[in-house]
C-alpha cells in the first residue's frame, strides 16, 4: 500500500451511510501509533427547526423537500454556503428533514438506502418520496444518499479547514448483503459528493474494526484461533449477519469475513412501530381513536417505553403520554401505559422468539404484481433469518485452514463461538441475552461449547468509528480483516439443446467471478470468447452465489440446489462504435476484477488487450425473471 | 395576603415557578424584586404598592459596575426549545383549576420528560458541592461567594463552617442552538395549519 502511505492525509475519515442515520468518525493519522489511535466523531452541524443550527453527533438520513411558502429567507441557512443550483429547488437534511418529515410525509424522503438496493426500481429516477404528489419534484435515491454525503462533507470542511475532505482518507460503509450493483450505486452517489479517494467496507465489519480498535490490543486475549466470530448488527430498518473466522497465520491472528447474510429489511424501528399499533388497539377499545400525528407520537412514546422497560427490570408497567396536538395540553392529552407482559410477548416473541436451528423464516408469496414499496421482510423473526442464516452457511469454514474437521460432520449449522452485536437495538440486554441463549441452545443441541458474547461495543457509533479505523489499518497499521468478496457471480448461458415447446431453454451458470477475490485482483474467463456487435447492447442474466466457495472463474455449471443461486439484476455491456463500424463483430474475453475500492467489475477486453469496456450492471429496476 | 389558606397549591406553583425563573432572567427590574424576597420578611411599612416603581439600578459612583443588559434572544430561544421539548409554555397558559389531578399528573410527564430533554441536550448542569446534603463543611478564606451563598448565623471570619443545605447547580457549558440572522426568536412555536 505505498501509494496510499505517500499521500498528505492527516485524518483517516470513516462514514457510516445509515438507514436511518449517518454518522462521521474520524482518526488522526499524526497522533496515532500501532493500535492506540486518537479518534473522534465529528458534530454535523445541521438544521434542527428553520433558522436554527445545531450540532449533534447523528445525521438523520432525511431530506425534506419543503413547499416554497413553507420556509422563509434565510431559514435554511447553515454554517457554509449553499450551491447555487439548490436555489431553485431547496431541501433540508437531517434532524430539521426527520422533524418536518413527521408532520408532511409526503414530501420526506426516507430509508434511500434501502431504496439503493430494491432491484425493482430504476435506482436512478426521480423516484422519491414514493407517494408524494406531483406537484413535488422528486429526487432519486442517488441524489438522496449524495445529499447525506455532501452534507457529511461540508460539514468536515467546515470544521477542519486546514485538513480539507479532498485530501484525506474516506471509508464509506455499506449492508454487508448489499450487491455488486448497490455497492457501485453508493461509490457514484460519493464521488457526486466529491469523495475522491475512497474506499467501501462491509458494516459487520466495521463493527469488528471497532471492537478490535476499543479494546486497544487486548482482543488478542478474547479471541484465539480456530473462533468463529457471528456479527449480529439490527440497525434502525436493517439487519445484517456476518461470519469472521479467525486464522493464525505466522503467529499473528488474522480474523477472516467467509460468510455475509441476505439483505433483511427489518429493524428496531419495525419494533416501535408493532409496539405503537399494540398500544393503538387498546386504546381504541377504550373509544379514543388516534390520528396520523398522535400515532407518530405515539411510536416514540413507545420506544421510549420500550427502552426502560427492557432496560429495568424492576419495572412492570412505562407510562405513555400522546400530548395534545393543540394547545390544551392538560386534558387533551392521553395517558396509557405498556407492560412488561406486552413488551416481552411482542417484542421478545415476536421480533426474537426462541425457535429450533432448523426453523426457517415464512415466505409469503407476494399478493401483487408489482411492488411499489420497499420490499420488507416478510417474517419479522430475527432469530429465524439468524437460524436461516447459520444452515446455509453450514460448509462456511470447512475450506479453511486449521479448520477442517473442527466442526461436527452432521453439523446442521454453522457453530459460532462468539458473539458480536451492533446496533441501538442491543442497548436492551434482555435482547442480546435471548439471542445468546437461542444460539447457545442450538448449539447445545449439536453438542457444542457454547459462544461467548464479545464485550465493549459500542452500539450506535461502532460502524463509523470501525470505518476509520479501517482507513487507518489500510495504511499498513493494526489488524486487517481478510475476505474478498462474499459472493461467487455467475452469467447465464443457454444450453445447446434442442428446443422444447412450451419450455424455457435450460440454461447453464457460467463462473465469471470466483468467491473470495480480494480487493486489487483481477482474473481473466479462460476458453470463452465472447463475440460482441459493436454498438449493439448485449445482456445477460447475473447470479450469486453466497455458498459455492469453490467454483473457479470459467467453470460452467449444469445445475444447481433451490436456494444456490440468487439472480440479480441483469448485465450488460456495450461496445462503443469508437474507430469501427456499428455492426462489426468484436470477440473479447472477459474478465472479472475487485477494485481498491471494494466493487466488482466486470470487462470485455478484446483478445489483444488493448481495448477494455466495462459491463453494467443494470440499474433500472428489469425485475429478475 | 394575611392567611395561610391563601398559599397557592402545589400544581399552582409549579407555573409559577417556572414563571419567576424566566421572568428573573430576562426582567431585570422583576429580578431586582425577586432579590428583596429573599431578604428577611419585614414588617409591611406600607400598602404594597399596585405597580412597584423602576427599580433604580445605577450604582452610586465611584466605580460604577457595569450591569449587562441581557439579549432577549437566548431567553426566547430557551422558551421556544422548552415549548418544542417540553410544551412548557402550553402548560403554564392553563388554569389547573378545572382539571383533575390525574389529567394534569399526565401532561407532568410530557413536560418533566421535555424540560429534563433540553437540560440534558443544550446544558451541563452539575452540583456546585460534590458532598452530600446534610454534610458539614468547611469554607477557607477566599471561597468564591458567587458560588457558595452563606446563610443563617453569618458572622465572624473564614474558615467558615456549616452545614451544606443545598448542593448548588452550576452549568458548566451551554450549547444553544445557532440561529441565522433573519431568524424572529420572538415567534416562540409557530401556529400550525394542516391542510
């Protein structure tokens, strides 16, 4: 990594990219030495109600896109001057955004990450808010992740003039689930914000980072080789499962990612919000019936009583006030309250039960054609996509080094020995004591030690905090996490044979990406060629797989178990007519290459090497057949 | 104001409190007047005057200490974060009489978990004595009187010692949220219209 020690960066910036809220950490590259590291986590400034500016810790990734009679002159300034093209269309993001949004949610913009990922929409239209009016010009969820990034920026540069953005370290962080297409969807929102040098990292793994990076060189003691590592990270709309095996390799630990989860839409604010329908019910029962706004009232109410009731123990029943709307507080308010009964029955049941390692979650085939939402998790049971999760990664480590044979052979699962956890939702320990105790159960039922919890984490602020780490360990310091990438890619090839009516033509998955290809390689498809019309786009079906750890680049597969192959979006590549005839017939090789970055691309190279064309991936919502 | 029965109840002092608090910071002539309370009652030497006169506030020379005139704008913009958080100016415009004690007991809530909110956000607020209430102790010569305030049998010279009946609040930072320069801090919530 010479090229990244010789530049000028003072500061190693992490960037945790949320759901729900963003947040930037930062290290300080001159101050810091091995693995003691000065760090910091930058207050954005940012609107919190018009005219006003404050500085907190979280940016809530919210954008408001107000009514032009709705603010006044001056009402969105912040501490640094605004682009000249916003002039036309203003927006706010952050607490002010997340806080207006409550109130007129037809013009708020929320969970775009989320909407990063959806393979079912065109990822770069003017999609958001889904069901605002037309009258409100809508924004894609490119645009909003940029405005978070650019905010981030500004922010940064605001407070550090002499250590400007440009010049330093960035990791942004992304769902370990998130596809090739979603990760190269983030790294173009960030270089619209004007990220230059820039790097992703997966967030179980940041949380990693931060665990190793707090506990300043003793994790040597509370991890040893042969563990296998469960990061459990349920964040504000998504959960996230990552295996990090840890390997000894010339004396020194060398944690290894070998296995990434399926990208779950389900979080703590799904929670709150079965909690604030709960308490809903019951007071409809009684005859008081709750608007929009008293609901969102409510929602927070309860988390808030979600939150002290899972936190004391002591404490049966949490009140709740749904203040007035009007100015007659007294009496126009509603007081109800939410037992610990109701909170364990729907939240430890219902979010967390303890269910068998062989249990699976509930498919629900879609009731629609089309999906206009967000495509939710359809079985709210964490532990169950944990259990999921576990089975299909049952082989994960069977190929590694020093671990063959550590495992059981009629192993159902995949035996973890630790336990890291993230995100607020942990905060509750009755929560992550459940989680240990269903794994610990289905371990002991395969007659295995039970994991232990890995201690210290800090929740809400673990990922960014892990991401500059990261920015600081690239530079040649600390422990490095190992993994390449989580997935094997496959395109698909249709068999020769002859056609059957009535049937599709079978087709055959050809391996264009082996699993495990670290960041900076590139291989080249040995035997085929490809023969490209020059300005003539060609697709192809593209897969994944997150368990065939062993086919090689080239290998071509006839078939394949159920739940083997996930297709994504399609690819396609194009050649440009650039010095040649449209129509031409152009044959390439393709070759598949990690970047410094961390995202996937693949290229038609034609056979003398000197002309190379990137493949798409393709964005625009063709839904997988 | 000659019987006990006149004392304002509990639910009525609660307003009332809050009331004194932010008149004293922004009024100084309302301070001037909460200031003569705490002096040793008196016998009234005359009818309490309707509407008490300026209260004259110049210092005799031959140094005139400097009063600063307190900016108006943090005082409302604290009313306006305690409206926001706490809808403290919602509670004290009501007249408690006709409601119920356990109507008014559940908007305490809103505004003791929202005033405890912007303690918590905009204020470090920390005991100005780390020891506990009851504690006797002892003040060296020089003590800041700012900080420490000596009450009862007060005579005679340092080191004083006592017993410590009130630990003392001090706010150690203040992060008040930046207001832009159009901004009217006087609108302290805005009327709200839903279409």
């Amino acid at each position: 990594m010479s090229d990244i020690n010789s530049t000028s960066a003072r500061y190693a910036i992490g960037i945790d990219l949320g759901t729900t809220h963003s947040a930037l950490s930062y290290v300080n590259l001159n101050e810091s030495d091995g693995e003691k590291s000065s760090h910091g986590v930058l207050k954005v400034p940012q609107l919190s109600a018009p005219g006003t500016v404050e500085e907190l810790p979280l940016l809530p990734s919210f954008v408001y896109l107000p009514h032009a009679d709705e603010v006044a002159a001056g009402d969105l300034a912040l501490p640094w001057p605004r682009a000249v093209q916003e002039a036309d269309a203003p927006f706010v993001v952050g607490e002010m955004a997340r806080s207006r949004g409550a109130t007129t949610p037809i013009r708020l913009v929320s969970s775009a990450k989320s909407w990063l990922c959806h393979p079912g929409v065109d990822r770069r239209a003017a999609i958001l808010p889904s069901d605002a009016p037309l009258e409100v010009a809508r924004i894609s969820p490119i645009t909003a992740a940029t405005r978070y990034l650019t905010h981030l920026r500004q922010a940064w540069d605001n407070a550090h003039p002499q250590a400007p953005f440009a010049e330093q370290e960035i990791t942004v962080t992304i769902p370990a689930s998130f596809d090739p297409a979603a990760r190269e969807l983030t790294m173009e929102a960030a270089q619209a914000a004007g990220y230059t040098s820039l790097t992703l990292l997966e967030e179980p793994q940041a949380a990693l980072y931060s665990w190793i990076q707090t506990s300043e060189g003793r994790w040597r003691k509370d991890v040893k080789p042969g563990d296998i590592i469960l990061v459990v990270d349920v964040g504000g709309g998504t959960s996230d499962f990552s295996l990090i095996a840890v390997l000894e390799r010339d004396g020194v630990l060398e944690p290894h990612r070998v296995a990434v989860g399926e990208h779950i839409l389900l979080g703590g604010d799904n929670m709150d919000l079965a909690l604030a329908h709960l308490v809903a019910r019951k007071l409809a029962a009684n005859g008081t019936q709750l608007d929009a706004w008293q609901m969102r009232a409510l929602t927070y109410g309860c988390r808030s009583a979600k939150e002290s009731l899972l936190a004391d123990s002591g404490l049966d029943t949490a009140p709740i006030v749904v203040p007035s709307r009007g100015s007659k507080l007294i009496g126009g308010s509603i007081r109800t309250e939410l037992t610990r009964a109701e909170v364990s029955t729907f939240i430890l049941d219902g979010f967390f039960p303890q269910v068998e390692a062989s249990s699976r979650p509930a498919v629900r085939t879609r009731a629609g054609l089309t999906q206009v939402g967000l495509p939710y998790a359809q079985d709210a049971a964490i532990t169950r996509h944990l259990a999921a999760f576990l089975g299909r990664q049952v082989a994960a480590t069977s190929e590694l080094q020093g671990f063959a044979g550590r495992q059981a052979q009629d192993a159902t699962f995949l035996h973890p020995t630790a336990v890291l956890f993230n995100g607020g939702v942990f905060k509750s320990d009755l929560l992550v004591q459940r989680i240990m105790a269903t794994v610990n159960d289905w371990l002991y039922m395969e007659g295995a030690e039970p994991a232990r919890m890995l201690a210290g984490a800090d929740l809400d602020l673990a990922v960014a905090r892990g991401a500059a780490y990261y920015s600081y360990v690239r530079r040649g310091h600390g422990v490095r996490i190992r993994g390449g990438t989580a997935s094997s890619f496959y395109v698909a090839i249709e068999s020769a044979m002859p056609a059957i009516p009535g049937m599709e033509p079978p087709i055959q998955a050809l391996c264009v990406a082996p699993f495990g290809m670290e960041e900076g390689s590139e291989l080249e498809l040995p035997g085929q060629q490809f023969g490209l019309v020059v300005g003539e786009p060609v697709h192809f079906r593209f897969f994944a797989s997150s368990t065939r750890r062993n086919d090689q680049i080239g290998e071509l597969l006839d078939f394949w178990g159920p739940d083997e192959l996930q297709e994504l979006s399609e690819i396609q590549a194009t050649l440009s007519a650039e010095g040649r005839q449209a129509g031409d017939v152009v044959q390439v090789r393709l070759h598949a290459r990690v970047t410094e970055a961390g995202t996937l691309e693949l290229l038609a190279v034609s056979l003398d090497g000197a002309e190379r064309w990137k493949v798409e991936f393709d964005v625009r919502g063709t839904p997988p057949q | 104001m000659n019987a006990s029965s006149s004392h304002p109840s509990f639910w009525r002092r609660v307003p009332l409190a809050f009331g004194a608090f932010f008149s004293t910071l922004s009024d100084a002539a309302y301070a001037a007047r909460v200031e003569k309370l705490s002096l040793p009652e008196v016998a009234p030497v005359a009818p309490v005057a309707p509407a008490p006169a300026p209260a004259p506030v110049h210092v005799p020379a031959p140094a005139p200490v400097i009063l600063k005139e307190a900016t108006p704008d943090a005082a409302l913009q604290l009313l306006a974060l305690l409206q926001r958080e706490a809808r403290l100016i919602d509670f004290t415009q009501e007249n408690l009489g006709s409601h119920a004690d356990a109507d008014i007991g559940a908007a305490a809530r809103v505004v003791h978990e929202g005033c405890a909110k912007v303690m918590r956000e905009y204020f470090t607020i920390e005991a100005v004595r780390q020891e506990p209430e009851g504690s006797r102790i002892v003040l060296n010569e020089g003590f800041d009187s700012a900080s420490v305030r000596l009450t009862g049998n007060v005579v005679g010279s340092a080191p004083f010692k006592g017993t410590l009946s009130h630990r003392g609040w001090r706010a150690s930072s203040v992060r008040l949220p930046k207001l832009s320069e159009q901004h009217d801090a006087a609108i302290l919530a805005p009327a709200e219209v839903e279409l």
